[in-house]
C-alpha cells in the first residue's frame, strides 16, 4: 500500500496517478478521516497525559494522607472520555485501511500514460520463423500429435483446462526443468518449492486482495485460496521479518501451477493454450534495497530474456502503459513471444517493480547497517516464463512440413536426446 503520509503530502501525485491508472476513488474520504484520526490521537494524548497527572496527585495525597476523592472523580472522568474516544478512533481507523487497501500503487515517472494503446516496443529479438507452406495452429499440430487433449480435459475440468500426456507432459516438464536449472545456476536464484493454497493475508500482501477477490478461485470452507502466481506464497515467504542488510538482493526461482479464474470471461481465445485456468510457470522473485531496484528490474527483464533467446524464439519487449499496469506495479514490462501459427504474439512474462507497495502491505522490512534504521524492501517479480503460451511458440514455430514438431535444442537433454515429436500416422 502507499504510505499514508506521501498520500497526506502529495495528494494531487496521488491523485494523478489514480486517474493514470483509471481508478476511480474518493481520495478526499481518506484525507478526511485522516484529518479527524490525528484529531482523535491529539485529544486521546492528552487526556492520558491529564490522567498521567492526576495518579501522580494522587499517589502525593496518599502519601500526605491526604483525602484523594476528588482527583479519583476527576481521574474517572477522564478515563470515561477516553473510553468514549478510543472506539470511535478505532472505527477511524478500519475506515482508513480499508481505503489504503484499495487504492493502487502509482506509475513511475518512466511509465507511458495512457491506455493499452500506448505501451511502447521497447525491443524486438529474433526474426519470425519463416515457412514454405501454410503453418498451422498449436490446437492443430497438439491433436494431429496426440500430445494435448483438450476434449477429456473439458470432460474432467470444464472449459479452459488441458490435459498434456505423451511428448506433450514431457516437453512441459522439460520446460519447467529447463528453466528452473538456468535461472538457480546462471542467474544467481535460489529454488523455491511453495505452497499453492496460501491464506487472506498473503493474498492481500502482495495485492490480490481485496480488489481481485472474485478472479481468484477460493475454498469456501477454509479461507483459502488457489495462488493465481508463485508471486504470493513466494514473497511471503518474508511477511512480518526484519531482514539484515547484509542478506539482500534475495532472488527466489519457484515453478508452481497457477490458477485464474477470469480465462473464460474474455469472448476470445477460448479453445487451445491462450487463455486456461490452470498453467505452469517458473517464477522470479527479487527482494532488493530500494536504490537498487530499478537495475533490478532491468535484469530481471534480462534473466527472462534469456529463457526465449536460449529456445529460439523470437519475441518483443513492451514498456507497459499506465492503464495496462497491476493494482500493485509502478513499472512492468511485458515479453511477448511470436506463434507463426496464429500470427500473434503472446505475452509469456510479465516483471514488474512493485517498490515498496507490496513491503507495506506484507510488512517486510530490512535493517540498514550503515544508518541502523529500519525501512521497507523493494519487491520485483516476472515470470521466467509462463506456460502455455510458451508452448504454443514451439509448438506453432517449430513445426514442420509433413506435421512434426522439432524440439528445441537447449531442451532435448531434458527429452532423453530426442529431437523431434513425430507424427504416429505416417
């Protein structure tokens, strides 16, 4: 969350940033209670104070023998208004978090504003794969291949959920393998194994809650909730811990499955890979000083990039708009990988610099040595990468002409040596 004194000395950046991000709150309401809770807290100081005062009285009269009645009745008195005081101080306060909980974090000033339409390419790399024959889709390729079925996914799951078997679940697991080898041994990420269910308070550190409760798939019984991303159990890893100075940057690399409910709710891309209820993905996670966060990002951005460029997949790099920002991002970019088969690209990472939003929410502090101050980490996530748009680009773009599928260099290690998936009806 945003600390409460920036919001009280730099409303109208506030205010800016809202309207950047297309969020429609009363900011007013907030800087109103906060007016009256620093009201309360004056009047509740000193009467404590007063009451302070009087029990010295009257601990003197007791000593002089002296009759304390009067300064009991006072004492008492003062006691009644602060217990008259204190509740509604505490109502004040319920109001303000609840507020503060739902008031997004602001772009940075590096941030395009504006809608989706002004995301800037801030790269491209590779070139499109070029065919001598019409390619076809992932959806195609996977049933012609009999490595997806999608049919008995729908029958088990419903709609939006997919069943790998044969090359297919093993070039998946190759994948996560792949991935989750290059980013602990070259890029410095220590592996991670997380819960999937995590509780309330997890999901509202990191900024899922409350704003997107109803996207995320929830256990009625239990309060507990299906992670959309590794993001959340990963960077409460660290929820309510002071951190030594020392320990920081921290570089979390954790593969989860990850679960979102709003994949049906598009009108589009409802069959196939693009948009499921339940993906893999290999998640990055940064808990860094907050000088240092913005080289951070860059190399996080760096650290994805690599997993395309080491499968051969052409893909661009967009600095994301104001409007296309998360509820907790100040700055993300997006990679987006080229499927030849459906002449698209397809956002497979996203990485993002939350500042020290989500270290307020989650209370995740580190102790400078230099200063012996505490203050908040910055936290920075990406997906290093997503699956299954990931799969789709190899699927559609290394397909060949009589139907077979060649498998990615870097990943045939992870295949047993084999180096393409191949028609059976042949």
């Amino acid at each position: 969350m945003l600390d409460l004194k920036f919001i009280r000395e730099n409303s109208e950046v506030v205010r800016r940033g809202l309207i950047a991000k297309n969020v429609k709150i009363d900011l007013d309401i907030l800087l109103s209670c906060d007016v009256k809770r620093r009201d309360f807290t004056q009047k509740i100081d000193e009467l404590r104070n007063k009451k302070n005062l009087a029990n010295d009285e009257i601990s003197a009269l007791l000593k002089e023998k002296k009759d304390p009645k009067v300064k009991i009745a006072a004492m008492k008195e003062i006691t009644e208004k602060i217990g008259e005081l204190e509740p509604q101080a505490k109502e004040l306060d319920e109001k303000m978090d609840a507020l503060l909980l739902n008031i997004p974090n602001i772009p940075h000033l590096s941030v395009p504003i504006g809608s989706p339409e002004k995301n800037k390419q801030v790269r491209v790399w590779g070139e499109a794969r070029k065919f001598d024959f019409k390619p076809k889709t992932h959806i195609e390729i996977a049933e012609s291949l009999d490595i997806i079925d999608f049919k008995r996914a729908t029958k088990i799951s419903g709609s939006n959920f997919i069943v790998y078997k044969k090359d297919g679940a093993r070039l998946e697991r190759a994948l996560i393998n792949f991935m989750l080898d290059l980013h602990t041994s070259e890029h410095g990420f220590s592996e991670i194994l997380p819960p999937i269910l995590v509780n309330r308070a997890s999901m509202t550190g990191t900024g899922q809650l409350p704003k997107m409760e109803e996207d995320m798939y929830k256990l009625k019984d239990d309060d507990l909730f299906l992670i959309p991303t590794a993001e959340v159990p990963v960077t409460n890893l660290h929820r309510d811990e002071v951190l030594n100075d020392e320990d920081l940057p921290i570089f979390y690399a954790a593969y989860t499955p990850c679960f979102r409910r709003e994949a049906g709710s598009y009108g589009k891309d409802t069959r196939g890979l693009v948009r499921v209820h339940q993906f893999d993905k290999v998640e990055l996670v940064k808990f860094v000083k907050p000088q240092t966060s913005y080289d951070e990002l860059e190399k996080l951005v760096g650290n994805a990039e690599k997993v395309l460029q080491l499968l051969g997949l052409s893909y661009r790099v967009l600095l994301l708009a104001s409007g296309d920002l998360s509820f907790a991002a100040a700055k993300c970019y997006d990679l987006e990988a080229y499927a030849a088969g459906m002449d698209k690209w397809l956002e497979v990472s996203s990485c993002s610099n939350f500042e020290d939003f989500q270290a307020r929410r989650a209370s995740i502090r580190y102790k400078d040595k230099e200063t012996k101050k505490t203050g908040f980490v910055h936290t920075l996530n990406g997906s290093g990468v997503a699956l299954a748009r990931t799969m789709i680009a190899i699927l559609e773009n290394y397909q060949t002409k009589d139907g077979d599928v060649l498998i990615p260099e870097v990943l045939r290690p992870y295949m047993g040596g084999k180096t393409k998936i191949e028609r059976k009806d042949r």
